[in-house]
C-alpha cells in the first residue's frame, strides 16, 4: 500500500517539478526505469510468492540500475551502444512479462 | 542480481508443486501487504518505488520535450544523413516539377498558341473560313458568243493553282460570289452555247465572270498569257479574258466550315503504324 502510495507520490513530483535530466544522465535514464520497473516487477512476484525481503529488493533494484547503465556506457564507449541498450531493453522485456505471467497466475489462478 | 533473479526458480517450482492453494495464499499475502504499515520493508519498497515513478515521469517528458536532444552521437548522424539525403531527393524532384511548370505554363504555352492560331488562319484561308486579302490579279471573263463553259472555268481555275493561287473567288459581275475551295465543282447550267452560265457549287454564276485571285500577281499573270494558255483559249471561243494586277486584292465571300459526318481525324501514330 504504501509502496504504491510512493509511486503515485513519485510520478507526480516528476511531473510537477519538471526537472531537467543532466546531459550526462540522458542515454541511461530510459534504461534506468526499464531496469528498476523490472526489479519492482520481481519484487511484487516475491511477495505473492511469500519470500519478499526488503533488502534483497533494495539491492536488486540497485544493482539492476547500476548494471543496466553500465552495460548502455561500455556500448557507448564501445560504439554499440545502441545496439547494446536495445538487447538490454529485449532482456528486461522479457524478464517483466515472464514476472507478471508469474504475478497473474498467483491472483487469477489463470 | 535481481529481485527477479532471486525468486524465480523457488517461484516457478513452488507454483507447480503447489497450483491449487497458491492463488489464494498470493491474494492473501497481497492484501495483507496492501495494509500500510510502518514496517522496515514498507517504507523501503515506497522508496524505491518513488525514485522509479520520478524517473519514469521525468524521462517520459523529457522524451515528449526534447525529441532529438536525448539521442545519441550516431543516432544523430544516422538521421542527418537521412535527412540530407531525403532533401537532395526533394530538391531534385522540385527541379523537375518546377521545369514541368515553366514548359506547360511558361512563355512555351503561348508560343503554342500563337502557333496553333496562326495555323488555324492559315487553314482556314484554304478551308475559304476566313477573309482572305493580299496581292493577287482580277481576271474578267466576258463570254460574248455564250461558248465559255464549266470546263473553260475549271482549265482556269487549274492555271491559276498551278501558277500558285492561295485564295481564289469566282463572281458574276453584280451577282453572287463563290469562294473557291478543293471541292469546288462546275456544271453547265443550260445547254452549252447557250450562255446560260454556270452552276459552281449550286451557285449559278451569269457571265461576265470575275476571278479574284490572290497569288503573285506577275507569276499568275503569266500562267494566263502563255501561248495556248487560259486567254488564247478564251479568244479562240470568242470571248474574252482581262488580267489586271492588283496589289491588294479583298476576297470576302466564305464558306461554311464543313463538318465531316464520317471522317475522324486518324490518330498520327496509328497512322505510322499502318504504314510501316
């Protein structure tokens, strides 16, 4: 409850606060979400599963951000790198849509 | 790594081992989550999901903002290049529209114009439409002994072609007026000698006659004077032809354009191909 009360609180500072992303932020921020939706996505799948625990949460989501944004900038520095955030992208994609076949089995038995 | 690392296997094996009582023990666990409590895991998972609900709202409208500012150096060359190349491509097609629109719409439209009325003008001087005027002869024909007949006419008006006769009108003089054209016919209106004249296109026509003739004057004046030519005829038949040069010569009677009921224009390269 209070995980979704902080992302709707979330969103609407980012829409009302209008911030601008640093230049430097910019080629990671989309693979930043991509990654840290696919680790919330995971930890709901956890909690149904009854073995959520915070802190593997905490640093899941952590290291799948900072993982993510590493793999994009060896790309970038590489000259792949939008190949390279496209197959992560695919990879995340993946991982969300098998996490929430797992999460609808639980709450629809279907 | 992940969360989702983490849980998977045990998550997959569980709901197969156990498919029947899963479901309502995950609903019961997310309705016991979903009553807010301060506990540790509460707060860090608000947390997180707050950061993520930040960044995704601020990269959504930076997205919708910035459009080409967020992408990356090869991106941008990749589209610079499409671009550049997609406005050579226009530029060349805007060439060839705007030469299509000089040619049709151009100073070449009303030179095509000019030509097609000029030869309208000049057709219908031969098609005897239009008042025709210039330089040319009057040839008085008196027909004393009544013996000039249609073919006496026809033999002068041939002279007169030949000799390069542009525009001709056969008259009787203060009578009727008939514009010559290719299909002008002669018939002797009454018995020949009789001097009842000459029926030229249903026209009777009483001598004397008049040609009005436009051609050049000296070249149509000596086609009518050659030793055996169109006045030696006339002479020996006891009448008499008076050639005058004029300089400008009004020929005013026309004819209605004829409109052919059969006869369609053939298509040119239809005619080509028939021919080859």
């Amino acid at each position: 409850m209070i995980a979704a009360l902080g992302l709707v609180l979330g969103i609407i500072a980012g829409l009302f606060l209008e911030p601008t992303v640093p230049t430097w932020l910019q080629p990671y921020l989309p693979i930043a979400v991509v990654a840290a939706l696919d680790a919330v996505f995971g930890g709901l799948r956890a909690l149904l599963d009854g073995i959520f625990d915070d802190r593997v949460f905490v640093v899941s989501f952590v290291a799948n951000v900072v993982v993510a944004a590493l793999i994009v900038y060896l790309g970038d520095q590489l000259g792949v790198g939008s190949q390279l955030s496209t197959g992560v992208v695919v990879v995340l994609g993946i991982r969300i849509f098998s996490n929430a076949a797992a999460i609808r089995r639980h709450l629809f038995r279907a | 790594m992940t969360a989702g690392d983490d849980v998977e296997r045990p998550g997959r094996a569980g709901e197969e081992a156990t498919a029947g009582p899963e479901p309502v023990r995950g609903r019961a666990r997310l309705r016991s989550a979903m009553h807010p409590r301060a506990t540790r895991a509460q707060g860090v998972a608000a947390l997180l999901c707050g950061v993520l609900g930040f960044a995704a709202a601020v990269q959504v409208r930076s997205t919708q903002d910035e459009g080409l500012a967020g992408l990356r150096q090869t991106d941008l060359v990749r589209i610079l290049d499409d671009v550049s190349e997609r406005g050579a491509r226009l530029q060349a097609e805007a060439r060839d529209l705007q030469e299509t629109r000089d040619r049709v719409a151009g100073n070449d439209r009303v030179a095509a114009l000019d030509e097609a009325r000029d030869r309208a003008r000049v057709l219908g001087i031969l098609a005897g439409t239009v008042p025709a005027r210039g330089p040319g002869i009057e040839l008085t024909v008196t027909d004393a002994a009544g013996q000039v007949g249609s073919e006496v006419l026809l033999d002068t008006l041939q002279e007169l072609r030949d000799a390069g006769a542009e525009a001709i009108e056969i008259s009787s003089v203060g009578g009727p007026a008939v514009r010559v054209v290719a299909s002008t016919s002669f018939v002797d209106a009454g018995q020949p000698g009789s001097g009842a004249g000459v029926e030229v296109d249903g026209t009777l026509l009483a001598p004397l006659y008049r040609f009005l003739v436009i051609g050049d004057p000296s070249t149509l004046q000596t086609a009518l004077e050659i030793p055996g030519g169109v006045l030696e005829v006339l002479d020996q038949r006891g009448a008499q032809g008076v050639v005058t040069q004029e300089q400008s010569v009004d020929i005013t009677s026309l004819r209605v354009t004829p409109s052919p009921r059969y006869a369609r224009p053939a298509e040119a390269d239809q005619g080509s191909a028939d021919d080859g």
